[in-house]
C-alpha cells in the first residue's frame, strides 16, 4: 500500500470508529416497555432477571437515542466512542435504567465489542457530558438491591432528564445519574468483587470514590452500566482500548492505576460445554476461589429454587467433578463422580423446585489445605456463601462436600453462632474429616436440625481405617470419615434418639423421622471405598435421603442410574 493509501485507509478508519451505531437489531414495534418490563422481572431471583434483560438487550430492546456512540476528546486526534447514557430497556418515551452485576455486564460489553470504563474514563466522559444531572440517592435500606427502588430511581432520573430536553435532546451525552461499574488493576487482589465508581456532582466532586467492598452478587439503584466501544482513534489512528491500556506509555490517557492487561469480570465459562437445557457461569470470589454456576437454561417462576453449594474434593478440578464420557488420554479424574451427570438425573426425577448447582474449587485443590493458608478462613467462608446466596436471595441452600470439601462446610459453621434457616440441608460425602466437638460443630448441627422440620442432615461414609493401599492402612481410626461420623453420630445420639438398621454391611442410623441419617459403610475387603461413595449414586442420595423421592429409581451403592445423562 503507498504512503498515500496508507494515510487515506487510516482516515476512513478513524472516522468510522467515531459515530458507529450500537450493534443491535432494529426494537421491534410490538417490544415490551420499560415500566412493564420492569414490572415482570421484580419477582425473580438476580440470574433470572439478568437473564431477561440481556434478552431483551440482543433482540433490540433499548431506546433509540442510546443506539449511537458519543465521541469523548482525550488529547488531540485521540477519541473514545461512548454510550450516551446508561444501559436502558424500552422506548424512547417508556425506559427502564437496568443495573447489572459485573459479570453479566462483561457478558453484554463482549457481546457487544465494548468494554466496561476505568475511573479515568468515567471521569473523562462526565466532563465532556454536556448534560450533567445532580446525583440522587436513596437512603440505604433492604430495599436499594430491589426493582422497586430501580423504578423510584428510574423515575426521578427521568424527571431531571425530561426537564432539560430542550436544550440537550435525546442522544445527548449524560453523566452524573448513576455510578460506574469500572474495571481496576484492584480486582486482581479481590476476585468475587464489584468495583464501582463515580456518581459526579456537576462541579466534579464524587460521591463514590472507587469502592470494592461490595460481592459481585451485590446490585443495587444506584449501580449503571456504560459500554465504551472497544475500537478507539490514538493520536489520529486506529487502535483498541485494550492496546492503549496494555502499554505503559499510553496508558495513563485511559488510566490512573497503571496499565490494566488482560482484565476483566469472569463471566460463561468456555471450557464447558453446556449439556443441553442447562449453562455454566464462571465466577471467581475472594481467596482464589473458582465457582461454576450450573443451572437449568430457563427456571420454571412457579417453583422454588434449591441451591446447592459443592466443595470440591482435594485434587479435583470444578470440570472432572461435573465429569464426562472418557475420551482416549482422558485423565481418570473425569470418571469418579458425574456430579454432572447426578444432578441431571435428580432434575429429571423430581419436580419440586429448581436445582441449581454452584462447584466451588480453591487455588490448593484442597479446602483443608486452604483454611490453612487463611487465618480468617471463617469470615471469608461466611463472605463467599452470602454472596452465592445474593444471585438466589429467595433460594433454599444444601451445602454439599465430598472429601477435603467437608472443611468447607466445617469452616463456615466456624465463622457462624447459629446456622441460617435458609440452609434447608447438609450433606458430607465422606466429607466430615474436620468434625470437632470442641468447636461446636455437632451443637450447632443440633440447634439448627431441632429449629426446622425443614432441615435435613446426610452423612456417607465408610470404615476407611481399614482400607489398605499398597498393602498398608493410611488413615486412623479416630481420625478418618468412619471415625469422625462415629463421634458425630454420638454427639447428635445425646440430643436425638437415633434407631439404627443393617442390610448387606450397610449401617442405617435414622433420626428425627428421617431428617437426620447416617449411611455408614462396612468393609471387610479393605477396600477403598472414598470416591466408590459418590460415583454409585451417592450424591443423588444426598440430596434426597429424608424425602418421598428416597431410593426411588435407584439403589445407593448399586449402579450407576445416571449414564444416560453424561
């Protein structure tokens, strides 16, 4: 190409990267309002509003005027392109503001070829905004994570916005409504966080210096979404956010904090491959933690939702514990526990509510290992499943654990004087290793099993001190899942009379007319029984000991009834 050609080519580039419409279909004459929209998605849970509204984003349902980007003037010949105002579903005349959390908000930036803005940026966009409306909070309460409060917000801002059309019309550049969802180089050092920042005064003071105290699950009024095109103009030429902030030398006309590489908000995981009627969500929380959300595609509103939190066994990986069919060179991994598999089988098998499945994987591949290594492992725990529990606020919680994972759940009750009641079921599948009286784990199993006729206890676990590898036992009496399970048993035996029943060496210790069970597993055959637990059916009997559907269309420790569903 001659020099010439090579300057025009950058030209036309430039100007088209500037005033380029947003990538989305044309709003259809029949789409649903704002208010009415924002009226069906306040019953629903934070996934499935999300869900919605992302639905309604990609078929086209936002207003005209935010349909094209606004150029933003950072130096000479050096434009960004910007949204003219925050993420909104509906009409011009009838729009709805939609905050989002921070990863579904990446979802929509990807989707999109955006990114979400830096503090810089948004302190560049305010400053060039022509209209700059007074911010207005709400007082804090309960209700500011609640669509009702979006829609009181909503209002007041529509007001502010309708009083100063006719001087700045619609498609004019705004700032000042709301706070930013930002990316900083500070998430690195807190996964599972939101950072937010923003909300200027129109003489450019904040009233939100950049704060990361909040979970991602965390959404609120005040919270916007500004999508920054992704394509912007550098000294004249064509480049891309992502570039300008990746090299020290440019950075600082995007940056405050330095370059920012290959950040961003963990969203859909890409290395699962969604089963059919189901998808994944990649999250990653405070502590190194990894959380795949796995739930059904659409949740039925009609039915309750039961949320179920595994902690992973030592040595797993969140992919090898869902499983799959093995495939030549396959690691063995994938084929010990099909929670995958299991849960598709209880989702075909029972009809009482939506079961959803959050995996939960630490940087040390062991929880033991884990707690360890954070002195404040309680605190943290009670962090992590608080924020699990804000993306479902109305589900029912089972904490689940296989292996190493029961330290999981042994932690959390550390960190708590008393078991929530939304916690409607435990289960440790040769999990509960870390049991100690001496911390109250078995006085706090009791208080929250007598405090509900909701609450349910599962206990599997087999005589693992018998169990020879290498022709040599590896675990002790007291200290291994059959030792552990016996002194929890007796511990709970003082509060609740247990009855117990043999069959095939199988020991069955029943209380509270089923509430509570142990299924403790005999070995004569020294054999190592600690992943055999889960794989025959053990986790679908987990879920559903102390229930109608209790062995029904399967047999624990019989064959696998799930190989249709891997």
């Amino acid at each position: 190409m001659s020099p010439r050609a090579t300057l025009w080519f950058y030209f036309i580039a430039a100007l088209v990267a500037r005033g380029a419409e947003i990538n989305l279909p044309l709003r259809r004459p029949d789409a649903i309002a704002g208010r009415e929209f924002a009226s069906r998605i306040a019953p629903l849970y934070l996934a499935e509003r999300e869900t919605a509204i992302l639905a309604e984003v990609q078929h086209g349902n936002v207003p005209d005027f935010w349909r094209r980007f606004v150029d933003v003037k950072l130096a000479d010949n050096t434009f960004l392109s910007v949204a003219p105002d925050y993420l909104a579903v509906g009409s011009d005349e009838d729009y709805f503001f939609t905050p989002l959390s921070p990863t579904t908000a990446q979802a929509l930036a990807d989707q999109l070829d955006c990114v979400l803005p830096t503090t810089k940026i948004v302190a560049a966009i305010h400053h060039a905004a022509p209209l700059k409306l007074n911010p207005a909070p709400i007082p804090p309460s309960d209700a500011m994570t609640s669509v009702p409060s979006f829609l009181q917000h909503n209002a007041t801002v529509r007001a502010q916005r309708e009083a100063a059309l006719a001087a700045y019309p619609p498609g004019t550049l705004i700032a000042g409504d709301k706070k930013d969802i930002v990316l900083t180089p500070q998430l690195a050092d807190a996964p599972g966080k939101v950072a937010i920042y923003g909300w200027h005064k129109p003489d450019g003071t904040v009233i939100q210096p950049l704060f990361l105290g909040h979970a991602a699950g965390w959404v609120d009024y005040s919270h916007g979404v500004r999508l920054v095109r992704r394509a912007m103009t550098l000294h004249g030429m064509p480049t891309t956010i992502d570039a300008v902030l990746a090299d020290p030398k440019t950075c600082a006309l995007l940056s405050d904090e330095g370059p920012l590489r290959d950040y961003r908000y963990g969203t859909v995981c890409m290395e699962l491959v969604d089963f059919p009627g189901e998808k994944n969500v990649e999250l990653h929380l405070d502590g190194g933690i990894r959380v795949v959300v796995n739930s059904p595609s659409k949740l039925n509103p009609a039915k309750p939702t039961r949320l179920v939190l595994y902690a992973l066994p030592a040595g797993n990986s969140i992919e090898q514990t869902i499983g799959r069919r093995l495939r030549p060179g396959d690691d063995w991994h994938f084929d010990i526990q099909h929670i995958g598999a299991q849960t598709r089988w209880v989702r075909d098998h029972t009809s009482d509510a939506n079961l959803i499945v959050a995996y939960l994987q630490c940087n040390e591949r062991s929880f033991a290992l884990w707690r360890h290594a954070h002195a404040d492992s309680p605190a943290r725990l009670v962090a992590i499943v608080d924020a699990l529990r804000g993306n479902f606020p109305r589900a029912r919680l089972v904490l689940a654990s296989h292996s190493a994972g029961g330290g999981f759940t042994f932690g959390y009750l550390d960190g708590l004087e008393t078991v929530p009641d939304d916690i409607e079921r435990i289960a440790f599948l040769d999990s509960d290793y870390a049991y100690d009286a001496n911390k109250n784990h078995g006085t706090k199993l009791a208080q929250w099993l007598a405090s509900s006729g909701e609450h349910r206890l599962c206990v599997l676990a087999y005589e693992d001190y018998l169990a020879l590898l290498d022709g040599k036992t590896f675990i002790s009496e007291a200290g291994g899942t059959w030792g552990r399970s016996e002194a929890l048993l007796h511990d709970l035996g003082e509060k609740f009379p247990f009855t117990r029943a043999d069959q095939a060496g199988l020991q069955t210790h029943t209380a509270l007319d089923g509430r509570a069970k142990f299924f403790l597993k005999e070995n004569p055959a020294k054999a190592i029984l600690h992943t055999r637990q889960v794989e025959w059916n053990g986790f679908i009997h987990a879920l559903l000991t102390g229930t109608p559907c209790e062995s029904r269309g399967y047999v624990y420790l019989g064959p696998r009834v799930y190989e249709d569903q891997i």
